[in-house]
C-alpha cells in the first residue's frame, strides 16, 4: 500500500511539473513568474527527509551525549553541528568548535576538533606567484576521519575545495601531508614544480615495515591511495589497534534506459534562394529512445550527478509554402523534413533534498550527429496554363553535426525518473545566409538498473561509540 501511495504522489507531481511548464515555457526561464513559481514547486518541506541521525559528540571536559545529529554528508567539512535530543523534538541546538571535540553517526563519518597549520596556498598555475612562499594559516577545524589505529589519518576539505591530509598518533596535534604546487624562476624564465613533501612526512610516520617504504614513494596524492597506505602499515605493526576504517568513497556508475515524447519547431531566417524553406516554421513530434550512463559523485547525499545520454533523436517536421501573383502565376511548395540523429547529452545534474522523491535541475549540452536524412520537397508551378512539378531535396547541403543547449527539470527515485526538457540547437542548415534553429520540449522517463549502495562506514555501532568516547 505505502509503495502503492509513493508512485501516485510521484506521477501527481509530476503532472504538476508539466501542467507548470506548459503554462510558461522554458524560454523564458529568466522570468519572474517562472522563477517564483519554480521555487514554489521544489519546495524540498513537500521532498525531504529528516536528515538527523542517531549519533554521539563529546564535549573538551570529555563529556560524551548521545543525540540525533543532522547528517549533511558534507563534502566540505562543517565549522558547526546541529543536534537534537530526539527525533520529535522541534527544537535542535548548534554546537561549534569551540564546543565539541569529536562527534560521529553509527555506522557514518567520525569528525574530531582540532587546532592546525592549514595550507592555503593556490593549486590553480594561474593564482600561483613566482617564488612565493606558501601560505599557511592557523585554524580551528573539524577533521573527518579515514582511518583510526596506531596512525590516525584524517581529510579536510576547506571552503575553496582544496583537499588537505593530516597524519598523526593518539591525541597529538595532526601534521598535514602537504603536496604543493610552485611557480619558480629559471634562466629562460619560469616553470612549475610539484613539491611531494606528503612522502617525507609519511616515511616519517609509517617506518619499520617491510617493503612500506618503498610503496610510499609511488603512492599520489590522492584519498584512496593514501588510506590504503596508513591502513597497511597498522595491520602489519598493530592489528589489533585499527578500529574504524572509512569506506572508500568511488563515483558510481548508475545506467539505465530512457524513453520520451518530443515536440518541436524548426524556424529558418528570410533567404530568397530557398522558397518554401526560408521564413517557415517546421513543426513535429516523435517519440525518442536512449541509455543513460550517470556518474553519481560520492559525499553530498549523491546530490551532483554527471548525466550522460545516447540518445536515438528521429525528427519529422513539415510546412507548406504558397506564392500566389494571379489565377494564372502561382508556385507551391510541401516540405518534409525525415532527419534521423545519434544524440550525445552531456549534463550536470543537481538533486535536491533527501526523501524517497528528490526534484532535479539539470543543465547540459547535447551534441547532435545526423545518420539519416531522408528529407523530401515536392514543388509546383503554374503560369498561363502550364504546370511543372519537381521533387528533390530541400536543402543540397546539410550540417552533420548539431549543437544544442540542454535544460531539465524532473523528479527521481532510486530506480525512475521523469524529467520535463527543453532543448535549442542550431539546426541543420549549413549555409551561411540561411540561418536555423530548433527548439524542442521533450517529456522523458528512465528507469535505472544499478543503484548507489548507502554511504556507510566499515565497522560496528559499539566500536564507533567506543571511539567517540576514547
């Protein structure tokens, strides 16, 4: 029953997404009235979830609670936390640096406070200075934990995004792994160098154990490698002591099937030399087949989405085009366009909210490559008496490949998805002085076959209360 009254909600909204777009096209998606009643129709209060999950923090007297902790699977690590004692309560509390010295989820992320040397210096070449010294703050921040054992290491993602590693033992204060980029001056002028100072520091860190030493001056700097590491030299030095291991964080691959309904125009510029082409507009609708290959980013509640589509796109659009001078001096004109397209989508999509149903934006681009044209144009012309009637081509020449913007707006589950679409392209004239352009509104549904395991860490809820208490 409960499945039952999920997929009428499901269809329900959606028929409001449709009627919604219908009544303002996305052509004016800059608009106002859209944008209002946009927002009003992701309200997330009608989509999410509650986010807060049975957890622990520990105050710096050693204190340990037991709360409900509101779980952002943050990809950039929190300066706060919200906290509540139950989840009926409707009133929650945030706790900041200041006040927590560690807190986890059972079965999720542990985070531990601490004061450390944070490098900020830029990674991208064209922020970096020549011969400049890095640059180093002191900050207060909450460490996520990857592993936890007789070397701890910890990640810290800073509000530019750039990821830090730290290392350390037992209480101490972490070191971090630095790996920096510098911009040095030469005698023909500059050049940028990778300082891997992390291998240093590890050596440091994970030294008497077999051959360790050597794996670590090909490990790169990358989250996976580097926990893989710490974790290899626990169990080789004290097994015993390694009692949370984060799960590896992977992008999954979600692939499905796409199917949908499209309608569109083909509008073309004013151009003398192609009667009953140019200045019509060519409208159609057909039905369009494909597979989705979607790459779910980790962190985040798999909220970023890198949607790719192949995408079968036939179009079948025709108009009619009279020019009448006298009862004796007329032509007409009946055009068919039967294109046939290979679509590739690219797009990046945005979730939002938590719950069984979660609305989505997405924005993209689809290139468009023609496989078939089978375009027809049947012409006829009267003067004083005389017909002649000619059949051919519309067009001599047509562009293979065409270019179009994507925008999408849909809702999701773990295993469907129906999306309302508008894409405009430039068509397919590949004449300078005879300009197209297509637009199109298309109504999709997906069905998936591989869904997204749950984020969870490795390890029992009694050892991560352990560790919170530790």
């Amino acid at each position: 029953m409960q499945k039952i009254k999920r997929m009428f909600l499901f269809s329900t909204n959606f028929k409001h997404l449709f009627i919604l777009l219908l009544h303002q096209p996305f052509i004016n998606i800059y608009e106002n009235n859209f944008t209002f009643r946009l927002f009003n129709f992701f309200n997330l209060n009608a989509f999410s979830q509650s986010n807060f999950q049975k957890g622990y923090y520990i105050n710096f007297n050693g204190d340990s609670t037991t709360a409900f902790i509101k779980n952002e699977d943050w990809k950039r690590n929190p300066k706060t936390i919200e906290v509540k004692n139950s989840l009926e309560s409707t009133s929650s509390e945030k706790l900041t640096t200041k006040q927590v010295q560690a807190f986890g989820f059972i079965n999720g992320d542990l985070y531990h406070t601490f004061a450390v040397d944070v490098d900020m210096s830029p990674t991208s070449l064209n922020q970096i200075r020549t011969d400049a010294a890095p640059s180093i703050i002191r900050d207060t921040v909450m460490l996520r934990t990857l592993v936890k054992g007789e070397v701890n290491l910890y990640v810290l993602t800073d509000k530019e995004s750039k990821t830090h590693f730290y290392i350390g033992k037992g209480a101490e204060e972490p070191k971090e792994l630095l790996n920096q980029k510098v911009k040095r001056s030469t005698e023909t002028g500059v050049a940028f160098h990778t300082l891997e100072i992390y291998k240093g520091l590890l050596s440091v860190y994970l030294g008497g154990c077999g051959d360790l030493q050597a794996k670590i001056q090909k490990t790169p700097f990358q989250q996976n490698a580097i926990k893989d590491l710490v974790s290899t030299y626990n169990a080789c030095i004290a097994p015993a002591t390694e009692n949370f291991s984060a799960k590896k964080e992977k992008v999954f691959l979600k692939v499905g099937v796409v199917a949908g309904y499209s309608f569109y125009t083909y509008k073309f510029s004013d151009a003398t030399s192609f009667e009953g082409v140019s200045g019509a507009d060519f409208t159609g609708n057909s039905a369009t087949a494909g597979v989705a290959l979607n790459l779910v980013l980790p962190r985040n509640h798999g909220r970023w989405t890198i949607a790719n589509e192949i995408m079968w796109k036939p179009y079948t659009a025709s108009s009619s085009y009279e020019k009448k001078e006298s009862a004796n001096k007329y032509e007409s004109a009946t055009t068919e366009f039967k294109l046939t397209y290979l679509g590739i989508n690219n797009m990046i999509r945005y979730s939002m909210g938590t719950g069984v149903m979660r609305p989505f934006l997405s924005v993209g681009v689809a290139n468009n490559l023609l496989i078939s044209d089978n375009s027809t144009q049947h012409k006829e012309t009267y003067f004083y008496g005389q017909s002649k009637t000619h059949d051919g081509a519309p067009l001599e020449s047509m562009r293979k490949h065409e270019q179009a913007l994507l925008i999408g707006l849909g809702i999701s589950t773990d295993k469907y998805a129906a999306e309302a679409r508008y894409e405009r392209g430039n068509g397919f004239s590949s004449y300078s002085y005879l300009k197209s352009n297509k637009t199109a509104f298309s109504l999709q549904w997906h069905i998936f076959y591989a869904n997204p395991a749950p984020m969870k860490q490795e390890g029992s809820p009694v050892l991560q209360e352990t560790l919170l208490v530790s």
